[in-house]
C-alpha cells in the first residue's frame, strides 16, 4: 500500500497539474514582489532629420556670420532611467501580501491533492484486495458444490437419490459459476482502476502484498479528532490565507486615498545634447534626479468603493472558512461513527462466518450419512458463501473508513 501511494506521487497527472500550480504561484509572488526594487530601464534611438538652414546671424564688424544652432541632421540618444517607489500609500506592499499568501494557499491546495491522491489510492488499493479475496471465496465455494454434485451424482447411479435432487445441485452450481465470471471480471476491473489512479499502464499486472488483515489503529476521541483536523487540514489552512489575503486586499482598496511617491533617476547621452548650448554634433552626457508625486483629488467615490467591495470579499471569506471549519467538523465525526460501525460489524462477519463453517461441516457429514435433506446441504453451502462475503466487505469496509477518517483528520 505504501509503495502504490508514493508511487502515484511520481506518475499521477492530476498531482502533477497542482504542482505545477504552486510553481505558477511561487513564480508570480516573486514577479510581484519586484515592484517594491528599484527599476533600471534603457532607451536609445536614431533620428534622421531634414536639411535645413543653419540659425546664423551677421554683424558688420565680423567678416563672418555667426552660427547659433548648426544643422545637424543625423540624432543619437541614449537614456537610462532608474525609478524607486518611495511611498504609495502601502498599496505595493500590500500587493506583495496578496501574492505571497495566494502562493502559501496554492501550497496547501498541493497538500490537499495530495491527500485526496492518497485516499484514492488506498480505496482503490483495497477494492481491489476485496475483489481478490471475493474471488477465493467464490472459487472455493464453486469447489464445495463440484464435491456436493459429485456425491449425489454418485447416489443417483445407486437409486439412492432422485434426478430432480441432482438437478437443484446442477442449478447451484451453474449460479456460483455465473458469481465466479463476475469475480473475475471485478478483478480485472478494480486492478484497472488502481492502475488509472496510480498513473501506470492500465494493462499493468499490479500484485497486492498488504495484508488485508492488517493492525488496526487507535484513535483518539471524537472532539479530539475535530480539534486535530481544524489544526492540520490543508482545506483550513489554505482558507486561512486567503482571509489574510482579502484583509490585505482592503489596505489595498484604501491606498487610493493616499500620495503616490517616486524617486525618478536619468543619466543621458546624446548627439546632439539639446541640453548643451551652442548644439554641437558630439556626443554630450547630462543627468538629473527628480521626485515625483502623484496624488487622486477627485475620482468620483472609485476608491471608497473600492473598498466597500474589498471588505465585503474579506467578510464572505471568512464566512467561507466558518461554513469550512463546520464541514471538516461534521466529515471527522461522520467519519468517526462510520469506523465505529466497521469495527463492529467485522466481530459480526466473523461469528457469522464462525457459525455458517460450522453448520456446514455438520451438514455435510449428516448428508453423507443419510441424515440431512440435499436441500439442507444447498442452504448451509449458500450461507458459508455470504458469510465469507459478508466478512471480507466488512474487513474492506473498514480499511476505507480508516483512510477515509486519517484524510478526514489531515494525517
């Protein structure tokens, strides 16, 4: 059982996707959390310009005009500007908040499918040993009644039994046959579906090596349990950060009421350098540093809606982890009564099968003795047959609600 379990967290697809959903989130958290760095940014550039006419102008003293701004018409620039949110009204910070919690939700999501991958398998793993063990009950039942009609067919050949006693033997044993068939077909069934949820070939001849009858283990009580769950389950803790994520989501609403406040950086270098006077086609390096305030006089009430709408989401989160909280509540109990119930109707399968062995055994030496009716015999090998039956779905029934009740408590 624990080799189909780990085995499945290496080949299962549904796993997979949710991994990499965390992978997606782990990514994004950090994409977010950049914008509280400073930013470095390039820009760079060619322009070809128009020939035009020098800005020139002439005195009679100088044998020469005077040029004040030559013609150049080839441009290169080159501008690196660095930017460092100094204060924006914690809306940043805030957005950081939300993606980190978000990447912690998607974590115990991970965590959730895991567990749930886990009381798949193990109910896939002992349906299966049930269909198994079913079909060695059945195999050894058609064996009982080959006996049974090999004995009165012997009979019918002394005159000791009549025809119509053989057929009723006949009939048995074409219907446990019929239950043979269907037991093997189970079989294959239950091992394609182990397969399926494991991620292997579904043709893979998979072979149980866990006892059915293993050790049962021993739980705690049932409020201990429910205070158990309400501190491990995945579901839980993946809620809880969503309700730190959607209070967070409110500071956020509300950085709209705040300034918005940069420090903004530009180193330059240019030919020309429109910044130097007389323009001269050389390449010229200027810079300047600057901050840069932004703030929302007036938008109409966006923000106060905002916000209204933001701590509506954040109250129906909490709500959601309440109604969570109740339902893990109700699952661990349901759970727990269910593994109760299992435990006692296996002491019952067990005297039942105690019982029935017993009634066949009698039976069948008193029909080989001539004291007990063909009927009788039938009945007693019909019984044994549900007995076993009844045994083995309690033994399973029980292995399911285990794992149903250790998913339940986030073991």
């Amino acid at each position: 059982l624990g080799d189909a379990v780990r085995l499945s967290f290496d080949k299962s697809k549904s796993l997979h996707a949710s991994l990499m959903k965390v992978q997606y989130a782990d990514a994004k958290a950090g994409e977010v959390g950049a914008i509280l760095l400073p930013s470095v940014k390039f820009n760079g550039g060619y322009t070809k310009l128009s020939d035009i006419p020098a800005a020139q102008f002439s005195l009679p003293i100088l044998p020469a005009p005077i040029t004040l701004s030559p013609s150049i018409v080839n441009n290169f620039s080159a501008r690196v500007t660095l930017q460092q949110p100094l204060f924006t009204g914690f809306k940043l910070q805030r957005s950081v908040d939300i993606a980190d919690y978000a990447a912690q939700a998607t974590q115990k999501e991970f965590d959730r499918d895991k567990s749930d991958l886990t009381f798949n398998v193990k109910s896939a793993y002992w349906n299966l040993a049930k269909a198994l063990e079913l079909e060695k009950v059945v195999d050894e039942n058609v064996g009982q009644v080959k006996v049974h009609l090999k004995d009165v067919q012997s009979w019918l050949a002394q005159g000791l039994i009549t025809n119509n006693e053989v057929l009723k033997v006949q009939v048995q044993l074409s219907d446990v046959q019929l239950r043979q068939i269907d037991a093997r077909n189970n079989v294959q069934l239950a091992k394609i579906m182990l397969n399926n949820v494991i991620g292997l070939p579904l043709d893979t001849d998979t072979q149980l090596t866990t006892n059915i009858l293993h050790e049962h283990k021993i739980f705690d009580t049932l409020m201990a349990l429910i205070k158990q769950a309400h501190e491990r389950r995945a579901e839980i803790k993946s809620m809880e950060y969503r309700v730190q994520a959607s209070d967070a989501a409110v500071s956020l609403a509300q950085s709209g009421w705040w300034p918005q406040l940069y420090l903004v950086g530009n180193y330059i270098t240019a030919r020309p350098n429109q910044r130097i006077f007389p323009t001269q086609d050389v390449f010229k390096d200027t810079w300047d540093v600057g901050v840069a305030v932004s703030v929302d006089l007036w938008n109409w009430g966006t923000t106060v809606r905002q916000t209204d709408q933001a701590r509506a989401q954040h109250e129906q989160t909490k709500d959601g982890l309440g109604q969570l909280r109740d339902a893990v509540a109700l699952e661990v109990t349901r759970d727990y009564l269910n593994l109760t119930r299992a435990k006692e109707r296996i002491s019952v399968a067990e005297q039942g099968v105690r019982q029935a062995e017993e009634n066949y055994r009698v039976t069948s030496g008193k029909f080989k003795q001539g004291l007990a009716l063909n009927s009788d015999l039938l009945d007693s090998e019909v019984a044994l047959l549900q007995a076993k039956t009844n045994y083995t779905q309690s033994i399973v029934d029980y292995e399911l609600a285990e794992a149903s009740l250790e998913r339940s408590i986030g073991e």
